[in-house]
C-alpha cells in the first residue's frame, strides 16, 4: 500500500509549497522510492486552462494534454519524470465528476452533500494517485488553511488519515515566520494561530517548514517554541526554509536538517541516505561566479514572473550547461510597438518570444521577430512565437503585407496562420485545444535535427491554429526552412530561417520537457550561439 505525505500551507499564500513539495520527492527518489505527486487546487475551475497566466502564472501542459497548475511543472523538473492526467484535481473537476455520476442515475434516491460525497470524491483521486508500485504519494492542495474553498480537502485528508492509520502518512504544514526589524526577532505567532486552525478541523502536522526572507534565523529555542505550540514531538521536528539563491537549493536546505530522514521514520521506511552528489555539484554550479549572458523574454503577462516559468527555468537549464549564468528580462512587447525593436532590444545576447493568446501586443513581437532575423540575433519563438515569425517573414521578406493570423484578423486576405479544420466549429473553449505529446519528423539538413541528435522526437502542444500549407512553397522558396512536420496530420512544426545563425521556432513548448539535470536541446543551442556571438 502507498503511503501519504500531505502538504499544506499557512499563513500566506506563494510560500512556495509546490518547491518544498518537489524537494521532498527528490530526496524520496534518491532514497530508492517510487514517488507520485498530486495536487489539489480548490479554485472553482475545471482545469487552470481558462485563467490569465497574469492572475495564476503559466499553464503547464502534460504528456497527456492536461492543462495543469504550474506546480506539476516544478514535480516534473525536480523529479525528473512525467505526470499525466491524475497529478491536478480542481474543485470544478471534483464537482464535474460528481454531477456527471449524478445525472447517470449512480446516487439514486442519496441527497449529495459536501460530507460525505464531495470528501469521498476526493478520497477516490488521492488514493487513485497511489497504487502497487508507488511507495509514496505527496498530496499538495493549494491555497492556505484557512480558505473556505479548501475546506472539503482538508475534511477529506482528515477522514483519509483514520482509514490509513498511523506510520502511513504525514503531514507537512509550510508556514511564514515572518523577522521584525522593530523587535529584532523572528515571530512564531502567525505559525501558531495557523496550526490552531488546522487542528480545529482535525488535522496535527508532524513536520513544520518555517518559511523566513533570506539571511533569517531560527535559533534553536524559536524551534523549541513552535514545537511546543504546534503540538510537535520537538524541535528537530521544525524545519528553516529561507529564501534561496535557486530553488533547487531547497532539497538540500531540508535534507541538512534531516527532514527526509524523518518523514521515512515517520512513515516507517527503511530506505539508504541519499545520494546527493550530482544534485549538490548542479546547485554548486549555480551558486558559482559565471559569466552573464543577457536574454529577453518578449511577452505580455509580463506582471507576475510566474507567467512563464517553464521558459526562465529552461533558460536557466541551458546557460547553467554552458557555465554562463542566464539574466533574464521579461519585457511586454507592447512597450515594443511604443519604443522600436532596436532600442529595447539592443543589449540582448538571445531573444525567446514565448506562447500566448489574443491581439494584444502581437504587432510588437512581430517587430521583435523582424529584427532578430534582419540583425542575426538568436530567437527562439515558442508556439505563438514561431506563428508571429511566420506572418513577419511572409509580410517582410514574401511581400504579402497583410499576412496574419485568423487569431488576430478573422478576414484578412492572407491566412497564413489559421485555425485547424477540426477547430472550426468548437465554441467551448475549455481543453479544446492541440494539447500534448505529438511526434514530429525533423528534416535531415535543419539546424533543429542536428541539435536533436535524432530525426524522430514528440513534444507537448497547447493552441489552436496552426500553419497554412497553402503558403509553404511560396515562403520556402524564399529561405523559410521547414524543419519539423507533423507527418499523421500534415502539421508544420518547426521553422527555421536560412542564412540565420539561430533562428528556430517550434509550434510545439519544448520549454515543459527541460529538467535542470537534462536541459533542452532547442535552449542549449540558443545559448551556445548567444555566447557565440558575444
Ligand atoms: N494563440 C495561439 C494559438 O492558439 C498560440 C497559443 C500558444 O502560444 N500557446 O494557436
């Protein structure tokens, strides 16, 4: 049977609880385990697919073509393994699922309630997340203890600790010890009013994670008094978490203080210390002097950094296994079509224009495609970032100036970009998207089949229209190269510019598949040219 490790937070939201999580899953997997990851957000939609990256960061896309929460993003990347449909549970999913069986007739004659039907729903996804051969399951659920839309999951946790029993779960409760200048001491009480609240519903942590700024201490007799509040069996039960330099420090912030070694005792698992050498020597690499290598992300959810986090993490990745340290600037493309591509752009070693929807904003990175080609500047353009790069080629070097996208101009003359057949008559806009893993056949003289190293691979989709082939010949002819189809459907998945020392762009986000210890292809070739160049 599967044991449980659940994570909750206190306090504030954005403690990072999915970093703490994944941290805890690769010191497990370093211990030999299986690990499985869930999380549970308790907003109302189905799926995050529907919400502005602005207000709840990026959507991270599975193998499997499931819009989820940008934590599974970091599961994978720490972990190093994918996670399909089962990882993200919504309270729009839940309810989804419940009113489905509702309308079949599956409760007949029961009135559905929160306890014990919605609970139970809950029961059924966590324990459908473990299974024969997954020794351990970490279940996150977001937003803060507390919030009245969490409350069914920490019902349901609760009812499901009784039926595991004892030495087969445990539960991890990320809090704010926030430092006041004015008393020149850190402040437990806001721990301690949180675990009040998480005890009134029925639920005791056994580990504690203090998130502090950076540079913050925990003394010894701080930890002995949150222990003592918090109902823990001591202080070596409180673990410091302060802000880090990068985030995969975080596993080796937690393993010092021993906190693998007791959750293992905690869920009575005889595992090896683990391995942590190459992990070390990776964060040792990232914490080293290197050289700084400039790279502009053109985008427009430019308000929260999370926006396009699977882009800055992938970058990193690639600089990190060039030895140059990556500074990465987010800029919106509005500020683009007001100042010129030149003038903001000037100072970049490497450009990546990354994924998104709607008009606002496309004319400037349409500039910004324009002058990385005509000035050679290396660009990588990411699913709307290769479409943008296509109508630019098309309007500036094909002459047909009104080149768009149906996306933007539903009635323009030239279609170059446009939506899917089988997208035509969709009206719900909800998971009807090209989403997930499809295979693409790279061309055998492109620059892309070359930094592959294999003429096969599939990568994860997320959008809705996609390249005409009624221009391919027209803009081949003139130096657009085709890189990478999609043979079963007739699918243009990757371009490149001729006579361009790195111009790719992929229809695809090969931006989900870079891990920290296997950075992507694609991003690794942007970064050796961006240095290169300089
Ligand atoms: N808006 C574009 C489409 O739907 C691109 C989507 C994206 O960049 N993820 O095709």
């Amino acid at each position: 049977m599967s044991k449980y490790i659940f994570v909750t937070g206190g306090v504030v939201s954005s403690l990072g609880k999915g970093i703490t999580a994944a941290s805890i899953g690769r010191l497990l997997i370093e211990r030999g385990l299986n690990v499985n990851v869930q999380k549970l957000d308790p907003y109302i939609n189905v799926d995050p697919g529907t919400m502005n990256p602005a207000q709840h960061g990026e959507v991270f896309v599975t193998e499997d073509g499931i819009e989820t929460d940008l934590d599974i993003g970091h599961y994978e990347r720490f972990l190093d393994k994918n996670f399909d449909h089962n990882c993200n549970y919504t309270t729009g999913k839940i309810y989804s699922n419940i009113i489905a069986k509702e309308r079949s007739g599956e409760y007949l004659g029961a009135t559905i309630q929160v306890v014990p039907h919605v609970t139970s729903e809950i029961k059924q996804v966590m324990r459908d997340a473990g299974g024969k051969d997954v020794d351990v399951v970490i279940i996150e659920v977001g937003g803060t203890v507390g919030d009245m839309e969490g409350m069914a999951y920490l019902e349901a946790i609760r009812q499901f600790e009784r039926e595991l029993k004892p030495g087969n779960y445990c539960h991890v409760h990320c809090t704010l010890v926030p430092y006041l200048d004015a008393a020149g001491e850190v402040k437990t009480k806001p721990t301690q009013h949180s675990v009040k609240e998480l005890t009134s519903i029925g639920l005791n942590p056994d580990i504690i994670v203090c998130r502090t700024n950076r540079d913050v201490e925990l003394t010894p007799n701080n930890r002995k008094k949150i222990a003592m509040f918090c109902n823990l069996d001591s202080g070596e039960y409180v673990v410091h978490c302060p802000d880090c330099e990068t985030i995969y420090e975080v596993p080796l912030v937690i393993n010092k203080q021993g906190m693998d070694r007791l959750i293992c005792k905690i869920l009575n698992l005889e595992t090896p210390e683990p391995n942590l050498t190459k992990w070390q020597e990776m964060v040792d690499l990232y914490l080293s002097q290197l050289p700084v290598i400039n790279i502009a992300i053109v985008g427009k959810y430019t308000e929260v950094p999370d926006s396009y986090i699977s882009v800055t993490e992938a970058i990193k990745h690639a600089s990190l296994n060039n030895k140059y340290r990556a500074k990465i600037s987010i800029i919106s493309s509005e500020d683009i079509e007001m100042m010129g591509a030149k003038e903001i752009l000037k100072n970049f070693d490497a450009v990546v224009v990354p994924g998104g929807f709607g008009s606002r904003g496309i004319e400037g990175k349409i500039l910004t495609a324009q002058y990385c080609r005509e000035n050679k500047v290396p660009y990588l353009g990411l699913c709307l970032g290769m479409q943008i790069a296509v109508i630019e080629f098309a309007r500036n070097v094909a002459n047909i100036t009104d080149a768009h996208s149906t996306e933007f101009n539903e009635s323009t003359n030239n279609p170059v970009i446009h939506i899917m057949d089988s997208q035509k008559d969709v009206v719900e806009k909800g998971a009807t998207m090209r989403l997930g893993k499809y295979n693409c056949h790279l061309s055998d003289n492109s620059m892309s089949r070359r930094l592959y190293g294999m003429p096969d691979i599939s990568e994860r989709h997320r959008h809705r229209y996609e390249f005409n082939n009624e221009y391919r010949n027209r803009l081949e002819s003139l130096g657009l190269v085709i890189a990478g189809e999609n043979l079963e459907n007739n699918l243009v998945e990757v371009i490149e510019i001729a006579d361009h020392p790195y111009f790719i762009a992929t229809q695809y986000h090969p931006e989900f598949k870079s891990r920290p210890n296997r950075p992507h292809p694609l991003f690794v070739g942007l970064i050796r040219q961006a240095i290169a160049n300089k």
